[in-house]
C-alpha cells in the first residue's frame, strides 16, 4: 500500500480487482439471424398475401376451410335476417303504393265519366276547368230526373208522437238540350195512380215537354222507388191519352194540337233507374247551392240525375 487512502487496485489502472468467491456472469446469448424464409414471410405479409410456407397459420387448409365456413355463415345470417327482410317490406310498401294509386286512377276515371255531362263537361275554358255558362249542346236530347224522398228520423218519430210527419214531394225536373233545368214539378211523395190530382200534374208536365230519358233515383228503398216508378209509368200512359180542345177553339189551335196529340202518340222515352250516389253529393254540394240557389236538395238530385241521363 502506497498510502494513498482508500481502496483501489495495485496497478492503479481504475480496474476493480473482483475477488475470488465471486463468480462471473454468464454471458448474453448472441441473437439469431434472420432467416431468408422469415424475411420472405414479412414481405409477403406486408404485400397483403397468404405465405406459402407451412409455419403460417392461414397455410393450414383445416384452418383455411374453417374460416370460409365461418365467413359463409355470417354472410348468410346477414342475407337471410337483414337483408331479404328489408328487401321484403320494402317491395311491399312499393306495391301497396302503386296499388293505392291504381285504385284510386280507377275511381277518378270512373267519378269523371259519371260527372262528366254539360255544363259540367271538361272544357278549356272556365273556372277549375269546367263549362259553367251550359252553352254546349246535346243533340237535341231531354231528360226528366225524378227524385224520390227519403224517410228521415224526424219523420219517423212525429209519427210514432201522433203528428202528421212533415212530408217531401216527390219532385220532377226537366232539362233542356244544354242541360239547363227548364221546368220543374212536384207532387205527393205518396202519389199512386189513385191519386188523380198528382196524374193530372205529372201527366201535364210529360206532355209539355216529352223527354227523350226519365230516370227514377234509388237510394230511397225499395218500396218507394218502385211505387214511384210506377206512378211515373202509369202517367206517362194518361200523357198519350188524347185531350179534347175546347169549344171556342180557332182552326189554327186545332191544327196545331193534333200535331201535338200526334207527337205525343208516337212519344216513347226511356224509364229507368239511375243510381244517385253521386247525385246526392251534388245536391250537397256548394256548386249546386250556387247553380240553384233556390231549389231544395230533391230537386239539385233530380237535376243531377237528369244530367247524368243526357250523358
């Protein structure tokens, strides 16, 4: 010792002499090189393909089959309780559109032809395309529309109470070739062939104007349409029956009713039914309170139906 202090090597190099019991470590293992398989298994991942050798685990065919099952049946689950679903109501919801507009293209071309008669023919002109100013012409064709009554409840309940119900008429109108109501009648919503005062009016009212079309409406019942439907048959008999002039008559009036009586002879108009659906819904209306301000809704109906019958 040198005397130089502390503890220290004999050589004074800075080395630490490492004592005897002390036994050394044992050294780090060298780290493999790289093989070439391994390099190429890094490339061809990176290039996004299956490796070819047999230590990767897509190469294995087991595993491979396995995946294509798994990956088959996701798809498949996806197809069968999403997709085909979806597809499912929506090819319904489309035909269920198509379906509510072919339906309703039907009943607007059938509401068209129904509705379709002067002066509420489709024109160019006029308001919302309509001929309100009854100029076209039919040909010369007339027709009488008879409206039979409904029973309402109020009617009912007076007569249960005692009281005689408050009776409609049975109402007649009569359209000229444009459509125009030109003449008008009523008689007893009760009328029969008995009931001579009513003959005598309707029976008059069909031999001033001869009509080429009577239509009766039906929504009335049964009973009723055909009781009026018969009176209407039977007043157009007593209509052909020749009246006798009077006394102070010229030679010229004579005349001229024989041409009448001989016009009326020959006179055969058709008598039918007609529905009123529609008529009843222009009796309604704010056109037919426009057009007929005056007229009760037995008469706006009689006016559709006879316009509908010169269609």
């Amino acid at each position: 010792d040198d005397g130089s202090g502390g503890g220290g090597d004999d050589d004074g190099d800075g080395d630490e002499e490492i004592p005897d019991d002390v036994e050394e470590p044992e050294p780090l293992p060298e780290p493999e090189p790289e093989s070439e398989d391994d390099d190429a298994f890094d490339d061809e991942a990176f290039d996004g393909d299956v490796p070819q050798n047999e230590s990767a685990p897509c190469a294995d065919p087991l595993l491979r089959a396995a995946w294509d099952d798994e990956r088959r049946a996701a798809v498949r689950l996806a197809v069968e309780k999403y997709l085909v679903p979806s597809l499912v109501d929506e090819l319904r919801n489309e035909l269920r559109r198509k379906g509510v507009l072919a339906v309703a293209r039907l009943a607007a071309a059938a509401l068209k032809r129904r509705a379709d008669v002067a002066p509420f023919r489709l024109v160019d002109q006029g308001s919302n395309g309509l001929d309100e100013s009854a100029s076209r012409q039919f040909d010369g064709c007339t027709a009488v529309g008879v409206a039979v009554p409904r029973p309402d409840a109020f009617a009912s309940s007076e007569k249960e109470r005692g009281r005689p119900p408050p009776g409609e008429p049975l109402w007649l109108a009569y359209l000229n070739g444009t459509g125009s109501l030109a003449d008008r009648c009523s008689v007893s919503d009760r009328a029969t062939e008995r009931d001579l005062p009513s003959v005598r009016a309707a029976a008059t009212f069909f031999r001033r104007h001869v009509p080429d079309v009577i239509v009766v409406s039906t929504s009335a019942g049964m009973g009723a349409c055909r009781r009026a439907f018969r009176f209407v048959e039977y007043c157009m008999e007593a209509a052909r029956t020749p009246m006798e002039g009077p006394e102070d008559e010229t030679i010229e009036q004579t005349m001229k009713r024989e041409e009448r009586e001989e016009l009326v002879a020959e006179w055969k108009p058709t008598l039918a039914f007609a529905d009123d659906a529609l008529a009843r819904i222009f009796s309604l209306s704010v056109r037919s309170q426009r057009e007929l301000e005056a007229a009760p809704p037995s008469l706006r109906l009689a006016v559709s139906l006879a316009r509908a019958a010169q269609n």
